[in-house]
C-alpha cells in the first residue's frame, strides 16, 4: 500500500462529500418532516462517509491499516451509490455523480484484494495509558465477565454481585465522576477516551452483564453535573463513584418512546416535596437500582413541553430482579405522607438480559424536596438536565457495539480456522477471507471515529459526530454479528455457540439510547441542514 493508494481513498470521500452536500441542500429546500425517506438516507449515508474520514489518518500508520482504511471506505461509497441510484433527483445530483470513484471502488472491494489481508483486524494504536486502560479491563472481562455471560443469558440471571463490587473496586463506576467528589474525572480527553476503551472491553465481555453496567452512573452524573445543586453533588456523586448507589433512568414512558416532551408521568408539590404519578418503561436495571433519574411533568401546562418537565433522583430500595412492589411507611425519605407505592414488571427481551428492563408503575411515590433536581432553578429544566446525562450515552452505546463486534469477530475467526469444509478449513477460502476482512474494517472504522469523537467531545464539541457515531456502528454491529453466525454454519443458530448471543444483543443498540430513526430524522438530519443554513 501507498500514500497514493490513501490519496484516492480521500479523493473518493471528496465525491461522496459532495453527494452528501447536495442531499443537504435538497432536504434544506424542502422539509426534514415531509422528505423522511431522504433525511433517513441521508443521515446514514454522512454518518458512514464521516466515519471513513476517520480513517484516513489510521491508514497512514502501516501498510495493514491502509488496507482496511480503503477497503472500509469502498464499502461506504459502495452503500452510497446504492442509496442513490434510481434516486438521482430525490438527492439533487446527477447520475455520473460517483463515477470518479468506480476504479476506487473496483481495485479496493475486489474480492482477490480483500482475500490478500486475510482478515487482519489491525492494531489499535492507543497510547500507553489507554492501553493500561484496555488490558485492565478486558482482563477483567475474560476472568469475571465471561465465564457467567452465557449463564445470565440462557437462564435471563442476574448480574452477580461480584461484579458489580469488582468493577467498583477497579473504579469504573468512578471514571466520570469528577475527582472533587470521589471519583477519577479530571475534565480532560482522558476522560472520554478510557471510557470508551473500557466500555468496549467490557462490552466484549458481555453487552448485558458488562459493558452497560458503567454508563449507567454516567447518565446520572452529568445530568447532575448540569442542574443538581452543590447539596445533591456531594450527596449522590461520591455514591455514584462508589457504587454504593447504583443508579438507573426512567425517562421512556408507554406511549412515549423517543418524544420525551410528550411525558404524561406527573409530579405535584405537596408539603416537603412531590408525589409522582404514572408508568415509566424500559428502565433498564430498575429493580437492582438504588436510585432512579426520573423526568417528569411538573407543569400541568402541556403546551411548555420539554419545558414543564423536572428531574428527579428517586431513592429506592432494591428489588427482585424478576419483579418487584415497594411500598412507602409515612416519613419515609423526609416525610413522605405514605401510602406511596411502586410496583416494577419485567419486560423479557431476546437479548441484552441480566440487566433487566422494567414497566415502573408510580402511584403517590413521594420524593423529597431534597432530591428534585437543581431546586428552585431546575423546575421546568429537566428535559436539558437529562439530555446532558444522554449527550455522552451515544458515544458509549457506539463503544458497546465495537465490543459486541469485536467479540462475534474473534469468534468467527476461531471457528473459521478450526472448521474444515470440503477437505480444508473455511478461512482458506476466499468468501470467508472476504467476509473477515470487510467486518474487521468495519469495526477498526467503528473503533477509531469513537476515538475521535471522544477527543471532539473533551473539547466541548461533537454532539452531531457522537449522534452520527451512534446511527452508523450500531447499524454495523447487526450485520458483523450476523457474519460471524453465518461463518459458524449451523451452529451459529445453535444456544451453545456465544456467536447467537452476539446477534440479539446487537440487535437492542440501534433501539436504545434513542430509536434509529428518530436519531436520524430529529438529530443528525436536522443539524445538517442548520449548517447548511449556516
């Protein structure tokens, strides 16, 4: 490989830009809400092409890292032609407007030329501490995470409790918690990046029982980074830190998946405090959890919005991992008239188990003055507390899908080299080099533009590249997961290969943390266009 190889790869990237900037314009002279189908694409599409400019300086560092820097973008200007043929007009361009790159194409999604890299994932390039970062947790992973990620998941357990003490003794739960308040934060790059490195490894450990367990206190954290009052920081943050609160959200409600300002779940003063009212849903790790980050309608006036909505911390006791009834005594947290109940129903999934989702029913739960979110100055300002609580939740959940990927690699690699088919194993044969080889550019492309938003994101930047991050890898991660079962033949639909718990895991990440299609027409769209307006 050579600079000139490089070259073209950016030079193809120019011409999908410029297909990019048209459907840009196209969707700004009409409407995001009325051109969906073209918002939709479009939003993948920029996602895709910004992910292969996060490649190019990867590719600079070796020959192997080239190879999969212009075999992943290959890919991409691949996908996008095939997202605008027929469609030319719908987009704003002409029909030859990726011809420049065909020859680009053609050498580089060449089956023989694939097949030479002979599926090499590729090093990962990060520095000395993150590579400290990285093997601590991936030992922990391979000690703690996987000898029970296929028991949690066959029988739907529990996470044990050893982990969660073990990752707390380790300080994960403690990476974003600023150091003022116990934790390791440090308000620099380093904070994004190891955790991200630390999320991935976890992740391929297990997406349930490991790589969310982390984000959970980080929702909570920045959300009360953003709003909470000094009081409630130094109260919950230094828990959070230690783990002696386990926090988890309950934000989504029935009727109102992705369209949060919609919210029906009330809160109404009472003396010292609120009584909440209604049913939360997909709280993920509710029964287990020690407190709840709860928004909820504090002004009855629903044409404010997102802005009559508060955010709560709602002190619980911990409940049954297969369901759970709490009931509240009169003075409970601060004086609570009693009566308050909180009744929590699992919601069983095909995948993503051991940190169980839950339907919270509220029924005059009082929560104390204490524990409304930012006092007097957080009324009616929740929706932006927890949207600063989810702003990092994309760049982590893109980070799960890297580990998720990387687990169903390393799999298929294994069984592809141990299994023989017509009288040789089936990583000699050229579909199956192919096949390894487009997944692990895919995920080293994945790895590295999570890279670089983690240090956009340092800088106070990044909000649309970590949305476009989040649309991109989890979309991938269902189709590298669904290789890896592929390469496994039959067994890759068998419950004793890891391989099928790959692909249903795969498959919640492009559901939560916000809904693919709502990411993509509400966020990335939308700020597309607004630059483009300039």
């Amino acid at each position: 490989m050579t600079t000139a190889d490089l070259d073209a790869a950016s030079t193809a990237l120019d011409a999908a830009d410029r297909v990019v900037a048209a459907a840009t314009a196209r969707l700004a002279a009409g409407s995001v809400d009325e051109d969906q189908v073209l918002a939709y694409d479009l939003a993948h599409a920029a996602a895709a092409v910004a992910t292969g400019r996060a490649m190019l300086d990867y590719g600079a560092k070796g020959d192997v890292e080239a190879g999969l820097t212009c075999a992943f973008v290959a890919d991409a200007i691949a996908e996008l032609a095939s997202r605008t043929f027929g469609r030319e007009a719908l987009w704003g361009i002409d029909a030859d407007a990726l011809d420049g790159t065909r020859s680009f194409v053609a050498s580089y999604r060449d089956p023989a030329f694939l097949a030479s890299l002979d599926g090499s994932a590729g090093p990962r390039h990060l520095d000395d501490d993150f590579e400290m970062v990285q093997d601590t947790f991936r030992r922990f992973a391979e000690q703690k995470i996987r000898p029970v990620a296929e028991h949690i998941h066959r029988h739907n357990e529990d996470i044990p409790e050893d982990i969660i003490s073990g990752l707390a003794e380790m300080g994960g739960f403690a990476m974003s918690v600023p150091e003022e308040y116990g934790g390791f934060a440090t308000g620099t790059e380093s904070d994004y990046m190891g955790m991200v490195v630390a999320t991935e490894e976890l992740s391929r450990g297990s997406l349930g029982a490991g790589g969310s367990l982390i984000t959970r206190p980080e929702i909570l954290t920045r959300a009360l980074e953003a709003g909470g009052t000094e009081a409630q920081k130094q109260y919950w943050l230094p828990k959070l830190a230690s783990a002696e609160a386990m926090a988890a959200v309950a934000v989504t409600e029935p009727d109102y998946g992705s369209d949060v300002a919609n919210i029906k779940v009330t809160a109404t003063k009472t003396d010292g405090g609120w009584i909440i009212n209604g049913v939360k849903t997909w709280c993920t790790f509710g029964a287990r959890a020690d407190v709840l980050m709860l928004l909820a309608r504090t002004d009855p006036d629903r044409s404010k919005t997102h802005r009559g909505l508060t955010l709560f911390c709602v002190p619980k006791e911990r409940g049954d991992g297969h369901g759970f009834e709490l009931s509240q005594e009169a003075g409970a947290d601060g004086g609570a008239p009693g009566g308050g109940k909180m009744e929590g129903r699992p919601i069983d999934t095909i995948g993503y188990r051991g940190m169980h989702s839950y339907e919270i029913a509220f029924d005059s739960w009082f929560v104390s003055d204490d524990n409304q979110v930012g006092g007097e100055d957080g009324l009616g300002r929740g929706f932006y507390y927890q949207m600063s609580g989810f702003e990092n939740g994309r760049l982590q959940t893109a980070a799960r899908a890297v580990g998720v990927m990387q687990a169903a690699y390393e799999d298929a690699v294994q069984y592809a080299q141990d299994r023989k088919v017509f009288g040789q194993p089936i990583a000699e044969y050229q579909l199956t080099q192919s096949k390894l080889t487009r997944m692990a550019a895919t995920i080293q492309a994945s790895r590295q533009f999570s890279y670089l938003v983690a240090q956009l994101m340092a800088k106070g930047e990044g909000t649309l590249e970590a949305s476009m991050i989040k649309a991109y890898v989890c979309r991938a991660a269902e189709w590298v997961t669904r290789e890896a079962m592929q390469i496994h033949g039959g067994f890759g639909y068998a419950e004793e290969y890891a391989v099928s718990r790959y692909f249903v895991d795969a498959r919640v990440l492009s559901i939560f943390e916000g809904a693919d299609e709502t990411l993509c027409l509400k966020v990335i769209a939308r700020k597309l266009v607004a630059e483009h307006q300039g």
